[in-house]
C-alpha cells in the first residue's frame, strides 16, 4: 500500500523539501496517502521505536526479505502489533506478505521483549513504554495556543475547554509534563497565549475544530501586537496590510486586535485588513483561516497578489496606516519544525561496507541498487542504523550558511520594508522572520533606515520604550550588526549583475539595537528562533516625499520588480 512507502519517502527526503508537516500536507512530493494517515503513522511508529527495532533485530526479518528497507520494516511491524486495524494493506500486497511470512516469530520475540518488562498484555506495554521514554524524539518546547478573541474568551476557555487544568505552574513544569497532564500557563507578554504540555493534542477538541483556539507559537503573535497591541492608543490605527499573509494565523490575530481596539472607538469601527498572497494555492489557505477565524467580516484576501506590485496611490490604500510584514526568511530559528520525530532504525544485515556502496559520506555510490522508490531503498544501503526523520531546515543551513542564499533574501526582504514605508498614510511597520540570521534581521534593519524612504519620510525604529509593556519588559534583543552583514544585503542588490553598491548601510545604534526584538530556540522562554523590528514615521519629518519622488520610484519598482539576484517570494507560514 502507498502508506507505508509514502511515509518512507517523507521521513527520507530531503530537509530543504520543507518541514516535516510541510512535506506531507504541502504534498510537494506527491504522497497518494491521506495526509493525517501518513502523519498518524509517523508519529505512532516513533513513540515505541526502539521496542519495534528491538523485535526486528532479534526476528532478523531483513535478512530474509531484500526488499524490506529498514525504515518500512519499522512502519509495518508498529502497525502489526500496535495497530487495531493491523497492517494498512489487502492480504496478498507484497508488503504485508513479507511481514506475514515471519509472524510467527515476529510473535515470538515480540511476546518475550513484553515479557522481559514485565507486562501482561499489549495495552500494559503501550503504558510501560510510554512512561518509560515519553518524548523520544518529539519536541520539548510548549504547545502554545492562542485563544481567538474573536470568538471566545481566555476566561470562557479555562471554564470550558481547560476545565480543571491548574495555572499555578511554571514554563519549566509544563516542558516536563505528559500529554494528559492537566496544566497550563498563562502568558506574562501575550494576551490570550497559553502554555500547554509539549505533546498535547487539542486538535480534536470542539475549540479547535470551530476556530476558537489557534495552535501558534508565542513568537509568531509579537509582530501583530507589536504593530497593534495596547501600545496603539497614541496612534489612530486606519486599514492595515498583512503584506504576506497566508496561512493567516498573524492575520487573524491582527483581525482580533483590531476588534478589540473598535470597542474603545466611539462608532466602533473595525478597521479593514488587505491581505496578500502571491500564490493562489495558498490564497485559497488563507480565505478557509479567516472564514475559520471569523475574521472574514474584516479581512479582504488579495488572492494572487504580490504585494511589491501594490501601488500605494491606489485609492484603496489611502487609509492604510499600519503594515505587517513576515516575508520568506530561512527559516532558521524553526525548532523541528512541527515536530519532527526521531526513529533509530533496526540492523540491516545486508548492509554494504562503506568501501562498496557508498563514498563514505552517507551518498551511494553509482554501483548501489536503485529501484523505483530511491528514497526508501537508499535506507538499506546505508551502514548506520540510525536516521533523523525529516531533519529539519535550520538544522541543515546552520551547518552550512548559503551565503548567496540568505544576501538574496535580505536584499527582497529589504526592498518588501522599504516599498511598506512608501504608503502615503502610513506610521506603523512591523517586519518580522523566523531566522537567526543577522543578516536578514538587524542587516535589513540597518539597511532600511539608511534608505531614501525611511530619511525622506522621518521613518525610525519604534524605541524599546515606545513599545507595548509585554514586549518592552522582553529581555532578548538585537544583536550587533557587522559591515558584512549589511554589505552583504546590499551587494545583492545590484541590478546589472555587476556592479554592487558602493558601500554598506551604517550600523545600528545602541538604542536601534534595543528597539530589535529575539526569541531564541531552546532557551528557557519556549519559543522558536525569531526576530521582529517595529518602524515608526513622524509626520512632522516628512519632508512631503521629496516632491512624490521616492514615492514615484517605489511605485515603479513595484510595478516591474527585478528579480536580478533576489529570491522569489512565495510568503512564508506563521
């Protein structure tokens, strides 16, 4: 059955096809499987891996069956025993064959492994085994959900859905806690964030389902209530644009901010949020999230656009005044990304010496066996038992920083903040990413402020001071900027090919560097690796855009963007 070979080619592909839930719901590989199926057999298998590459190794199936991979003997024989429906395959499929011919002494030594931990009868095993190893492989960090104000409230939700969970608990507490445990924490620096255990599941709950609670990491909710939190009462919030918005989780939160800030307004206005997406497929992504949200009623989906073709002269825009911006970054600071699980794999038998089927470094040579799924066979010709599943981007980029990658993606991140300052009405941006990475954080900071935009129209960061409580009282800020890093995003630039820039942007002063916000992964905060900069316009500095100047050349390179060493900008997900 597909499955199983689908659930191979995901844990098997490489890092760079996406994150480990990107791979099977984006279906950039093709999967014939349902997506929760794959994503189900996955995550079962690696909960009681080592038992299952216990039985296998001492049923040394792999020696009798060459076309059993590692990787599928692991998949299957979870299945056979741990599965109500046992193996997802009609009785005469090739790949159920070859488990059914050993059964009896995959029985054997599944019934002695039980034994020897002393456990009665599966269920006990299931029990044993979970306690004994309860995160193997799986994330550590909290689950964080956000409660939708737009339709329930933090109160409502601990008198219903979190009904009896104690919140006297720390973040350490909750990282150490089993998937059932009933506890959870209240954020100090986010309205409406929670902090739940690691392996909790509430995507089965009636909250989640009717859209009233969000799974969204707590670093992913500080651009919109940075740009739109209760900071906002000194400056009148108009329209805004979520510049890259799809899947939609900071444009609905945005959506409910701004629904908060009509109740204080006297004709209670909600403010009109113009959402961009430059890919229709994910156009379509955003328009379910909003309807989910119930945020539809103030969010126009722009299906199809990208937001550097956006004219800010446009009559629709002339009372846009707040703009957020999370353009395609690395992707560096992702944990896991969606928690990508760790399997060891059984003893291959068969394996090759190094010498003969591969080079040495993990590639097979051209003499190793290729069949029709490369990606699972290639598991047989490796010597290590071990694999990480779907390792994750930042794992494989950190080792090896693509240089030339991450100056094109500063250099459109850049141009996207710049062409965001250029709307007339507007005195608030937020620019966010989930990289690491100075140079597409506090490098495009500097670059930006050093732009004719930003000095023509009195554009500045929005000082640490100026910023909401919860994010002032933040501790982790930003990191020194070299004249590297910010001659890399300006090399990049050059639209001939040939000549770059003549010089790089000024550093950051200590007070731009105060006014940058971190998050960094694995830290005792919980949260991803993540960067965001607010940027502030004083209408008193405009010097009138130099006569429309800037405003004409923003506009011209929006319409005819060049896409001479930049990366192409496809959004990137909350």
């Amino acid at each position: 059955m597909s499955l199983y070979y689908d659930a191979a080619t995901v844990l098997t592909s490489d890092s760079q096809d996406g994150s480990f839930k990107s791979r099977i719901y984006g279906n950039k590989l093709n999967l014939k499987s349902k997506p929760a199926h794959i994503y189900a057999l996955i995550s079962e298998t690696a909960k009681f891996n080592q038992f299952v590459k216990e039985v296998v190794d001492n049923a040394d199936i792999l020696s009798a069956e060459p076309k059993l991979t590692p990787i599928l003997s692991l998949l299957l024989v979870h299945d056979h025993f741990f599965s109500k429906r046992g193996i997802a395959a009609p009785a005469n499929h090739p790949l159920r064959q070859s488990i059914d011919r050993h059964k009896a002494r995959l029985q054997a030594e599944f019934t002695k492994a039980r034994l020897r931990r002393k456990c009665a009868n599966t269920d006990a095993l299931k029990i044993f085994l979970l306690r004994e190893n309860p995160r193997r492989g799986t994330r550590s960090q909290p689950r964080w959900i956000r409660v939708n104000t737009l339709k329930s409230t933090v109160a409502e939700q601990l008198a219903t859905t979190f009904k009896g969970y104690r919140t006297d608990v720390s973040l350490s507490e909750i990282s150490q806690s089993a998937a059932a445990a009933k506890v959870l924490a209240i954020d100090r620096n986010i309205p409406n964030i929670l902090a739940l255990p690691p392996e909790s599941d509430f995507t089965k709950t009636q909250a989640y389902k009717d859209g009233t609670l969000i799974l969204q990491d707590k670093a992913s909710c500080f651009p919109a209530y940075l740009l739109a939190g209760s900071q906002a009462e000194a400056v009148a919030i108009g329209d805004c644009i979520d510049g890259c918005a799809a899947p939609g989780n900071k444009t609905s939160h945005l959506a409910a901010l701004l629904a908060e800030d009509a109740t204080s307004k006297a004709n209670n206005t909600v403010s009109k949020v113009y959402a961009c997406e430059r890919d229709r497929q994910r156009s379509q992504v955003l328009d379910m999230m909003m309807a989910k949200s119930g945020a539809a009623s103030s969010v126009t989906v722009l299906a199809g656009q990208d937001f550097l073709k956006l004219d800010p002269r446009d009559p629709r825009f002339q009372n846009v005044t707040h703009l957020l911006l999370d353009p395609s970054c690395s992707g560096s600071g992702i944990i896991g990304r969606e928690d990508t699980p760790t399997l060891v794999l059984p003893e291959d038998p068969r394996a090759s010496k190094p010498s003969k089927a591969s080079n040495g470094s993990g590639t097979p040579s051209k003499n190793s066996k290729k069949r029709k799924r490369p990606h699972v066979e290639l598991e047989s010709e490796l010597e290590t038992p071990s694999i990480v599943a779907g390792s994750t981007a930042e794992e494989t980029k950190d080792a090896s920083v693509d240089e030339v990658r991450l100056a094109r993606l500063s250099a459109l991140q850049s141009r996207i903040v710049e062409h965001a300052l250029s709307f007339p009405a507007a005195v608030r941006v937020t620019y966010s990413t989930c990289s690491i990475h100075v140079a597409e954080n506090e490098a495009v900071v500097s670059k930006v402020l050093d732009s004719d935009v930003a000095k023509d129209r009195g554009w500045s960061v929005l000082r640490r001071h100026e910023q909401v409580a919860g994010l002032r009282e933040w501790k982790h800020r930003g990191c020194l900027v070299t004249a590297t890093a910010t001659a890399t995003a300006t090399d990049a630039e050059s639209d001939d090919g040939k000549s770059p820039s003549p010089s790089p942007s000024p550093l950051l002063t200590p007070d731009a560097l105060e006014a940058c916000i971190r998050c960094h992964r694995d830290d005792d905060e919980g949260t991803m690796g993540f960067f965001v900069c607010g940027f502030v316009r004083s209408t008193s500095r405009d010097r009138n855009y130099k006569g429309q100047q800037s405003a004409d050349r923003a506009a011209a390179g929006a319409r005819e963007p060049s896409t001479r060493g930049e990366e192409s900008w496809e959004g990137f997900s909350d």
